[in-house]
C-alpha cells in the first residue's frame, strides 16, 4: 500500500479546461447528441450490409458511443458528470446493462482545471494577493471530481490543509445540465414512456445545488464530527473558517491511504474497517437522521498507524426523513424475522417495487425473496467475497425488468439513502471482508438476539 503520508494515491492524470458558459456546454451536448447520431447510422449501415435488421438499441450501445459519451460528460463535469454517477449508481439495476455500464464509466474519470484556469478562479474566491497566505500550494491537484478539484497547501504559520475549488460555470450550469442530460437519456429510446424520472431530476438538482454549495458544505462537516465526538475510529477534517468562500472549502489535510488500496492488507483489517462502516450507517439512517449520502470509495481513506478511518466530502449529507427510516426499519425487521410476506410488503411500501412487478412476476419477486432471507438465516459473519448469489437475483431482475411495465423508481429521498447502502455493500465486497451482519443490525434495530430465527430455520411459506 501507498504510504500513508503520500498525499496522492491516484492522482488526476490529465487536465482539460471546464467549459463554463452556458452556449459552450450547450454545444458540448450538441457535439455529443450528432457523435451519437453518427455512431448508430454507421452501425446501422454495418448492421444491414451484414444481412442483420438493426435494433434501435444496438445501434445506440457501441463501444465508440460509450467513450463519446463518457468523454464527453467527464469534459462537461459538473452536474453533467454528477448525474451520469447519481444514475449509474441509482437506477443500474434497472436500467439495461450496456446502459448502466456506459454511466459508470464516469466514476473513474479524472481531468483536472489548466493552471491558467485553477489561478483565475482563487484570484476571484482570494484576491490578486492570495499567495500570500500560503508557504507552498501545489498547483497540480491531488484529487479531481464531477464539481471539484483538491489541492494541498500549506499556510504561512505551518498549518497543512486541503483546499478544494470548484470548477467555473458548475453552479449556474446545474439545472441546464441537468435537463440536457435527461434528454440525452430520452434520446436513446431506451427507456420506458411511463417511467417517470421527474421526481428524480429534480431532487438530483437540489442536490447538486446543495453540493455546489461550499459553505454548507463547511457546515456539515462540521456537525457530522460534532456527531462522532468520542468515536476514536473515525477521523472528520477540521473546517478552516478564514479561507472558505462560496467556491473554495478550506479543511485540515488528513494523511491516509485509499480505502480500497486495503484488499491486499489482512483479513482482521479488512474485517474491522468494513465494521466499523457498517455500523456508521446504520447510525446514520437510525440514529443521526442524517446521512452522507455519496458511497464514493474516495470518500474515505484510512490511516495505518492508528487503524483510524478518515471521512471526505460532506457535500451530499442529507436528512433521513422519519418516513424513510421507518420503511427501513420495517423491511430489516421483517427480514431478520424471516418473514418472506412482510418482507414484500415492506418492499411495496418503500416503494422498491410497484404492484405490476408483484401480479406479473410474483414467483420471480417470491424466489428472490428466498433468497436474499437464506442469507439473512445464516450465522455467524456475512462473506462480502461469495457473491453466487448475486448472479440468481440479477437473473430474476432482468427477466422481471425486460418486462417495461414494471418499471419503477423508488421515491427520490430512498433512492438516495438506498445510494449509500448499496455503495457500503459495494466497497465491502471489494475488500472481501467477513462481518456479523445480522448482529449489527439486531443492535441498531432493538433486537434480542435469542428471538431472531437460527440457520436451520426453515422460510415461512408465503400467502
């Protein structure tokens, strides 16, 4: 692993200057709707040389039109960028595959602002003199994502910080963004008239809005550490009040080595920080009412010496409404009970699946209910690493989503908190960690362990 005071684990590999007008991000889109549009009438001309009677779909899904539009949105960043992530982490499982794959590309990309660009935008947060305040500011940053770029620097006085600086043209391109990306979806035919992704667009704006918005960032920062005061597992930087302004966010530099970089560190370590996560997140969605809603594993590193995790971006730390705590609480419980018929009725009034998907497809949403219940039966650790199940029910969604009548998006508010878990889940299963799930949650749901059923339990029969 990267040594732990290595500021750069997987520095930004290229930079590219932020279109910040609204005529040059509308023609950013415009360049990629035509580069999409030339891509399918290529492949469909390809298509009908070779015999075949292209589908609208296929001509779409190439491998050219995936890195037009990858390349596209990663030059855009900003709410363009964001909600190609927010999409391919929210609705994956229910987009098609080639779709979702194409979205999540865009978590891996990394330009970064020129420095003629980076040096305007701390002139107007900082003044003509802002070099003053530092002894050192690396103008190459250390870290580059959808709405900003971080840099370490170091005060005058001695003091190491992270500055974070928002891309130009980001705030005032979000609804716009927003809007052309929406199109561009709708374009591609590909999803369904009846669903409905309004609610979802709209709520990605207040977010991204929020996120754009670097002095209530500060706050929460804030008040999530004031949150885990005397939790010594966790580390929050510590806000510089004097050097935030709207676009730049001023914190203390925490040394740490990417989380991920942990899947070649020991089993007990692994086990201990994918628990410690968990147990954070259940925290949020049943103790704070608040939760950090973004999973990016660059969200969190991790300090070797001291076993400690360090926590990043408070942007997207939002509240957990009673509603949805509640919806949460009633699906967890009905499945720790093992319970298949409350934990289906749990799922309807979430809202994770409509009334079609259940009179069209019942035995499919009844088997993968077994399933996910003869994971919840076993005791002992949960092994993040045996994912056999996963390919059963991705085989069961499928077959239930190629049917576009039951297509449905969970309301916005659960689609974010259901973001983070998921997100958990992932990060779990790429370190292969092994964790006492079900006693977790026995804990942050009130329940005695001797009541919850035991792994020779059979599943109840379902009504």
């Amino acid at each position: 692993m990267p040594d732990d005071k290595d500021p750069v684990a997987a520095r930004p590999t290229r930079h590219r200057a932020v279109p910040t007008s609204r005529l040059s991000r509308l023609s950013g889109f415009g360049r990629l709707t035509t580069g999409i549009v030339g891509g399918m009438m290529a492949e469909g001309t390809r298509r009908l040389l070779s015999g075949e009677l292209p589908k609208l779909e296929d001509m779409i899904l190439t491998p050219g039109n995936a890195l037009r539009l990858a390349d596209r949105l990663s030059h855009l960043r900003g709410a363009a960028m964001k909600l190609g992530q927010m999409i391919s982490m929210d609705a994956g499982d229910m987009l098609p595959r080639e779709l979702a794959t194409i979205l999540a590309s865009l978590r891996d990309a990394a330009n970064f602002m020129p420095p003629r660009q980076l040096e305007k935008m701390l002139t107007a947060e900082w003044g003509a003199n802002w070099r003053d305040q530092f002894s050192d500011f690396a103008m190459r940053p250390i870290a580059a994502a959808s709405i900003g770029q971080v840099h370490r620097a170091v005060t005058r006085d001695g003091r190491v910080l992270a500055i974070k600086v928002q891309y130009p043209g980001i705030r005032e391109s979000i609804d716009a963004d927003v809007d052309n990306v929406a199109g561009l979806l709708r374009m591609t035919s590909l999803l369904p008239t009846q669903l409905d992704l309004r609610p979802l667009l709209e709520e990605a704006k207040v977010q991204l809005h929020e996120e754009a918005d670097y002095r209530r960032e500060g706050q929460q920062m804030q008040l999530y550490a004031q949150r885990l005061a005397g939790n010594d597992r966790f580390v929050v930087p510590a806000l510089d009040e004097t050097l935030t302004r709207d676009r730049v966010l001023a914190m203390s530099f925490e040394p740490g080595v990417p989380i991920e970089s942990l899947e070649t560190a020991d089993q007990a370590t692994r086990d201990d920080v994918a628990k410690q996560i968990i147990m954070l997140v259940t925290q949020e969605l049943f103790t704070f009412g608040v939760m950090q809603t973004d999973p990016n594993f660059a969200n969190y590193r991790y300090q070797k010496d001291s076993g400690r995790i360090v926590l990043l971006d408070f942007g997207a730390t939002r509240a957990v409404t009673a509603k949805v705590a509640r919806s949460y609480r009633d699906l967890l419980t009905a499945a720790m009970s093992d319970d298949a018929q409350k934990v289906i009725d749990a799922s309807l009034s979430a809202g994770f699946m409509n009334e079609a998907a259940l009179l069209r497809h019942r035995p499919k949403v009844e088997h993968m209910t077994e399933v996910i219940l003869k994971e919840f039966r076993r005791q002992g650790p949960f092994d993040f690493g045996d994912r056999a199940f996963v390919g059963t029910l991705r085989d069961d969604g499928m077959a239930i989503a190629a049917d576009r009548t039951s297509w449905h998006l969970p309301p916005a508010d659960t689609l974010f908190v259901q973001r983070k878990i998921s997100g958990t889940a992932l990060l779990c299963a790429r370190l292969r960690a092994k964790v006492d799930v079900r006693a977790i949650l026995a804990d942050a749901l009130g329940l005695k362990a001797g009541t919850m059923p035991g792994p020779q339990k059979a599943a109840r029969t379902m009504i």
